[in-house]
C-alpha cells in the first residue's frame, strides 16, 4: 500500500510540475491576451504598456525589468515571480 502512496504523489509532484509550467507567461513573447490571463494584477493597460516597452527598448533581460513600465511595481512582479519567464527570442510585435 506504501508503495502505491508513494507512486500517486510522485506523480501528482509530475503533474503539478508540468501544469505550472505550462502557465508561465514569457514577457518578451507573450501577446496582451496571455500576459492578461498569466499574470495577477495585469489587465489591458498594463499588457499594452508592457508591449509597448519591449517595442521600443528591446527584450527584458529578467522579470524585475518590467518596473520600468509604467503601472508595473515590484508588488505586482513579486505577485507574479513564480508565473514570469524570460526568454531571449525576439518579442511579437
């Protein structure tokens, strides 16, 4: 019977590994729609301007880059850390 136990939340750990990063938003790709529905805090506004800024200063090189957006404070980043990834592929415009 142990074993069994073992073997179900082993494979709970898989499956909630693999949920969670299946949401992680990546800001230099996301569209306005993902960076909406990932990310706590961040509606229309805030998904524009974060777009807005990877246009006009290039890919954020970590998550704490997005306090130079406008309406994006370390509260909302720390809210998020776990959900943000940051790739270096060339942002969608």
């Amino acid at each position: 019977m142990d074993v069994i136990k073992k073997l179900l939340f082993v494979l709970l750990l898989c499956f909630i590994g693999i949920a969670a990063a299946a949401d992680a938003v990546d800001i230099n790709t996301a569209d306005s729609e993902s960076l909406m529905k990932g990310l706590k805090g961040v509606g229309p506004e805030e998904a524009a301007a974060i777009i807005e800024y990877r246009q006009q200063h290039g890919p954020f090189k970590d998550a704490d880059g997005l306090t130079q957006v406008k309406g994006i404070g370390k509260k909302l980043i720390d809210m998020n850390r776990g959900m943000i990834t940051v790739s270096k592929a060339t942002p969608q415009r």
